[in-house]
C-alpha cells in the first residue's frame, strides 16, 4: 500500500493593525458563483459614523474620469482636477448631491463638491457626454473596493515585504539547495532573501569593481569572504535559523537580509498584503511573521489536504 503526501496550497491576506482596537474584515465577493471585481463592500454599525472632512480627488484624464467608482464617507468634499489639455465640465443630475452643476473648467484647473447625503451620484461632463462615474456616499467610513479576483478587505495596512512561515510539529530536514544573491549597481539583490536552513547561498559579482561579503550576525557565524572581482563568486552554507545581516565593507551602503527559516514552507507577502505558500503536507503547523524582525504573535493552523487553505493574519506593530 502506498502512503499518498497530500500538499496544500496556503494562501491569504497579512495586516498590520496600529495601536487602536479595529479589526479588520477580508473575504472575497462573488456573484452567481464568480469572483466579483469593482464591487464595493461597507459594513454600517449600529451607531452612525461622524461625517467625515477629508478630501479625495476625481481626476478628469485622456476623457475619462478616474476612477470610474469612488467610495466615500458622507462629508467628504471631492476634488475634480483637469489633467488633460481641454476644458472639462462637471454636473450630476442626482438629487442627493443637489443636481450641482460645476461649470467649464480649464487645464490643471480644480473644483470641488462637498457630498453631505448617502447615496449614489451620477457624475457627467456636459462637454463630453461620453464621460461617465458614479461616486458611492456612504454613511459610514468601513468600506473597500473588491479587486478583479473578488477579494477586499476593509480596515487595517496591508503588510507588503513581510514573510509568512509555518512551522510543523516536527522539524523539517535540512535543505541542499542552493540560491544566489547577487551584487549589482552596488545593490545586494535581492535585499530580502528567505531560505530554510542548509541552504548554500552565492554571492555573485555581476559589477564591474571589487566587492567583499561580511556579516556580523552570530547565528551565520561572523563570516567574511573577502573581497572578490568581477564575474566571481563566493558561498556560505546557512545552518541555524535566524536573521543574517548581510554588508559590503567596500561599499557600506550596501546591505541585505537573509532570513533562514527552520522549515521550507514559507511565502513572501506582496504589497497588497497577500501571500502564498505552496506544496505545505498535511499536518498541523504554527504560522509566524517576519517584518524588519521576528513578530511575536503566532497563529495555529491544521492543513488537511484540501487544496487551498485561507489564512487572513492581522499583527499588532
């Protein structure tokens, strides 16, 4: 009988929350069963939100207004600049913005609009009649615009350059690979490099002046490697988990991470927050955090063999 390894993709949202107690909601819209972009998703508490005072701009942009849909709290005064070279106008005809009427405007020239009343608000240029948006009043600030794929989240700072790594209740061999981590236009690439333990990293000089590799991080081993010419390579084989500083002691300016991680299940956050780890065997892991260090909260999780599990992570700083 063969024993079947099950692996799973994980995948999900990372947030940062700040010092306050607000949570954040994330999920995926669909409708008739497809992910729904361009969708707006507000939550309304039981207590109404004060009207809000800040500005957001309606840029008016080779004829089109960008963007097409824009979510705001009531009381926010939207600003509608010109950035193409022709005049623009901008009017609604809906009742709850008051029918405005904005006039004709030149190039690089600004009006704005203070939008008090919940609703949806058609918004036109009687110069270019082709040009269409709708800015959605909300009553209250809990909202996010859903992306092509569906997902939103609303509340919380997306948490791009982190990474998100399980570990399993028993400890994963070591790895025999190898990586590079390159110096180009006096630059460790990539800055941020995560690999699991054992792993030999080479250090290549693609510049056409000498550079030396060191680290002072104790978990490496202090190493220095010297320095080396154009189009040569050094290597150091990482052993222990842990953060490595990585430094060029000809040019200081150049600095890298290496981030060593006992078992090789790991996903590096993008911009947006999202993640993904790939090819994880079922079992039961502990998910943690790397942000400019190692981040204190930690969150179990069981991968059972399906073939995505979500994991949506908000950290305290």
């Amino acid at each position: 009988m063969t024993t079947q390894v099950v692996r799973t993709v994980l995948f999900g949202w990372l947030v940062l929350a700040g010092a306050s107690q607000a949570a954040t909601v994330a999920g995926t819209v669909r409708i008739d069963g497809e992910p729904a972009g361009a969708v707006v998703v507000y939550l309304e508490g039981a207590t109404e939100a004060p009207p809000a005072s800040s500005q957001v701009v309606m840029d008016q942009h080779n004829l089109e207004f960008l963007p097409k849909v824009l979510p705001v709290t009531r009381g926010t005064t939207v600003e509608f600049t010109n950035s193409d070279d022709i005049q623009h106008n901008v009017f609604s005809p809906s009742a709850v913005a008051g029918k405005f009427d904005l006039g004709a405007y030149g190039p690089g020239a600004v009006r704005g609009v203070t939008l008090s009343e919940p609703g949806e608000v058609l918004v036109l240029c009687n110069i270019h009649m082709e040009m269409e948006a709708r800015i959605l009043v909300l009553r209250d600030p809990y909202f996010g615009v859903a992306a092509d794929d569906g997902t939103f989240r609303i509340g919380g700072e997306p948490a791009g350059a982190a990474v998100v790594y399980l570990e399993g209740a028993i400890e994963a061999p070591a790895a025999s690979s190898r990586v590079v981590m390159d110096q180009r236009n006096l630059q460790f690439l990539p800055k941020l490099l995560t690999v699991p333990r054992g792993t030999t990293v080479e250090f290549t000089n693609s510049d056409d002046i000498q550079h030396n590799v060191f680290s002072p991080s104790d978990v490496a081993g202090k190493f220095d490697l010297g320095a080396y010419g154009p189009g040569a390579v050094r290597s150091v084989t990482f052993s222990n988990p842990g953060e490595v500083l990585v430094l060029c002691n000809i040019h200081m300016e150049m600095e890298a991470r290496i981030l060593v991680l006992r078992d090789p299940y790991f996903g590096v956050a993008a911009d947006d927050g999202t993640f993904r780890i790939a090819a994880v065997p079922a079992g039961h892991y502990t998910a943690k955090v790397w942000r400019d260090g190692f981040l204190h909260d930690t969150r179990p999780i069981d991968v059972d063999g399906d073939d995505k599990v979500e994991l949506d992570l908000e950290l305290s700083r």
